[in-house]
C-alpha cells in the first residue's frame, strides 16, 4: 500500500464524518422546535400526575399552581430546555450525544421487554428489517443476475424485449400499491397468507421463529415481483458492454463456449458496478421501507418509523435517521476502498 492509498482512506474518512454531522445536524434542525414543545408539554404532563399521585394537600388553587409552576421551572432548567434548541450548548450536547450513539429515551414507544431506550427499541427491530430487506435483495440479485445475463446474450429477441417491458411495467408501481394487491389477492381472497405480517406468536415461543417466516412469505414475494425485473435490465445493461469488447470475439473464436463466456468472463468482468448496486442496496435494506412495512405491518424499523412519525416521537425519529444513515455511509466507505484497493485509477482520481 502506498501513500496514495492511505491518503484516499483518510479523504473518505473525512467525507464520511461530515455525511454523518451534516445529517445529524439537518435531521436537529428541522425537529428541534417540534422536539422542544414535546418536552415542555411532558414535563408538565408528568410534573401534574406526579403531584396527584403523591396526594399532596394544599391550602387553595393558588398555592397549588404556585408549587406545579415552581416544579416545571426545576425540572425545564433541570432539561435544559430553559434555552433554545438551536442554544450552542444544547445544540452541541445534542449531536455529541448522538453521534456517540447515546440515543436518550422514547416519549411514548417501548420495547417488547418494556424498555424505553431508543437504543433498545432499534436493535430489537433491525433484526426482522434485515430479515425481510436483505432475504429479498439476495433473492432478487441471484434471479436479476441470470436473467439479466441470460438476456444479454440474446440481444434483441422476444425475451430480451419482454424483460425490458416488465422492468418499466414493474418499476412504475409503487411497492406498497402492489402490496395491497397482494394483501387483498392472497389474504382475502384466497387466504394462502395472513393479512398482518406481525405474528400472533410471542417471541420466547420456540414456535415464533417458523410463524415468522411464515407471516413474511407475502411481503418477500411483493418485494421480489417488484424488484427482479428492474435489477435483471441493470445486469443485462452491464454485460451487453461487456460483450461487445474484442477479447469476447477472441474467447468465441477461440471455441469456448457461450455459457462460459457469458458467466464465467462476460458477468465477471461486469461486477464492479453490479457489486455496487449490490452493497448499496444491501446497506439501504437496514433503514426498512416506511410505506411497505407499514402495509404488511411488518415489526421492523421502516414500521417503527412510521409509528414515531405519527405519534412525533422526536428521540426515535433522530435514532432511526441517523443509524441509518452510520450503515449506508460505512457501506459506501468500505466499497470505496475495495475500488481504491484493487483498482490504481480510482485512487488517482
């Protein structure tokens, strides 16, 4: 490895911290005073029933409402919430806070062991939104991979048509459109699959693993209808480039024959850039789909947000943007460097 190399490594380091505080510091902006009306209004709410619940006695309504103001003024300077949100110590406690992935406390989620810790809450649905999202990218990647160089070869033809036709007819639908179809088709009409994809097993059953899988059949097999078509036309688009460069010609004149062309030299030197759909779409899966989890009411972080969304749970909705955002750029940071590594002009570029 030389200087270059380094060089680029600390350049992308660089670039990736300032994604990072960039959309941090975006995502602060847009919901701090939002965030901030929330907070003053809880405190109030919990300063109250804290008083009613310790049945505490009072001369008259004066004195009561002098105790309550005087208890939300300990409790908003406690908060800080006595200074602006955009305050350079509240704004800088905030992002420090954050970026170190102390994540604080929902308003209103909890967990299914009851905790109210962002940081809880996320991890226990990242697992079902990986589950779901990278089960139907790998699915989808392995059948756009062989049609789409299948496809390739055949330039032109019938199939070569009709796999071009679907893409775009595939593409121009929303997921979540096709997924109501998919829920009134098979839930309603034929009930092959249950309506809700969350099932109705808890999770210390050792049944729960099976129902799982069973209630995401319906929501893979959306993704996947919607998605094979439009990743195999990406393939084909690569691997037709390939095939018209001269050392293809040589390899057919030399008798090998097309299947090894196609799969093992033509798909083979078409990876770069199919590898880097790959990888993002892998680092994009973590983050969920809002709108399909929330049609199939999957229990992962797209549904999660959806939630925190409608019930504006602030601290869940600044979680989920920013360890989102720490995986898809980490993602593009590490396929970088393996471009840079392998490949001399990147790292001069």
């Amino acid at each position: 490895m030389d200087g270059r190399f380094y060089r680029f490594i600390v350049k992308r380091s660089i670039n990736m911290a300032v994604v990072l505080f960039a959309t941090l510091v975006l995502t602060i902006a847009l919901l701090g005073p939002t965030m901030d009306r929330i907070l003053a209004d809880g405190v109030k709410y919990y300063v109250v029933e804290d008083i009613n619940h310790r049945n505490l006695k009072f001369q008259n309504a004066g004195d009561r409402q002098q105790f309550i103001d005087a208890a939300i003024e300990r409790q908003i300077k406690t908060l800080g919430l006595d200074e602006p949100w955009y305050s350079p110590k509240r704004f800088f406690n905030t992002v420090v806070r954050v970026m170190a992935l102390d994540l604080g406390r929902s308003n209103f989620i909890t967990s299914d062991g009851g905790s109210s810790n962002v940081r809880d809450i996320i991890l226990e649905k990242m697992p079902k939104t990986v589950l779901l999202f990278t089960t139907s990218t790998l699915v989808i990647t392995v059948i756009g991979l062989y049609l789409g160089a299948y496809v390739a070869n055949r330039s032109g033809s019938i199939l070569d048509r009709l796999n071009s036709a679907f893409a775009v007819f595939s593409g121009s639908f929303p997921t979540w459109w096709v997924g109501m179809l998919m829920i009134f088709a098979f839930a309603f009409a034929y009930h092959i699959f249950p309506a809700r994809a969350t099932p109705l097993t808890a999770p210390d059953d050792p049944a729960y693993i099976g129902d799982l899988l069973y209630h995401m059949l319906l929501p893979l097999i959306t993704l996947v209808l919607v998605g094979f078509g439009s990743w195999a036309y990406i393939v084909r688009y690569f691997v037709v480039g390939v095939l018209g460069e001269d050392y293809i010609a040589a390899k057919r004149a030399a008798g090998i024959s097309e299947k090894k062309i196609l799969y093992s030299h033509a798909l083979k030197n078409a990876a770069p850039p199919i590898v880097t759909v790959i990888a993002l779409s892998l680092a994009g899966s973590f983050g969920g789909a809002i709108t399909v989890e929330a049609v199939f009411d999957w229990p992962g972080m797209g549904q999660l947000y959806y939630q925190a969304i409608g019930m504006l749970d602030i601290p869940v909705i600044i979680g989920l943007t920013y360890v989102s955002t720490v995986i898809f750029v980490i993602t593009v940071f590490l396929t970088d460097i393996i471009y840079a590594y392998f490949d001399p002009r990147v790292k001069v570029a």
